[in-house]
C-alpha cells in the first residue's frame, strides 16, 4: 500500500514545553482510501529522549481518551496509559 492509497483523520495535536525542548503528541486515524478499508487509530509522542512512544486504539472513542490519558501521564497527573 502506498501513501496515496491512505486517508489521514486527524484527531488531536498538542505540544507541551520541556526542560529539553518541546514534546508533541499527535492522534490520529489512518485508514485505507479503498471501499470498505477500515481505520486504525494511532497516538505519537515525538521529542522525548529516550523514545519516540507511541500507542494503538481500536476505536476513535478509544483514540480520543487514550490522547487525553497520555497528556495527563506526560504532565504527572496520571499513570502510563496501556493500549486499548
């Protein structure tokens, strides 16, 4: 599958300022541009230095919460989310 045969749905894009420079998080829905191709939901955390990290969601609720539950993990309001 190439580039051109995906759609990108994006969700959610937030940027957070670190000691060490800036931190995004970006989720999103990649889904084929074929009939019937279903979507797969994605969230990435770039600017970290040990990582980039990212997580899977089944669902778009799922992808929405899951954006929410990293940013409260990456600021210290919550734990380390798992996959849904």
């Amino acid at each position: 599958m190439t580039l051109d045969q995906l759609t990108l749905y994006p969700i959610a894009d937030d940027v957070l300022i670190a000691p060490g420079g800036k931190v995004v998080i970006r989720t999103y829905g990649i889904g084929s541009a074929a009939p019937g191709g279903g979507v797969s939901y994605r969230t990435w955390v770039t600017g970290m230095r040990d990582q980039p990290r990212y997580w899977r969601w089944g669902r778009f609720e799922d992808a929405a919460g899951g954006h929410r539950q990293v940013l409260e993990w990456l600021t210290g309001r919550g734990p380390l989310p798992a996959a849904a």
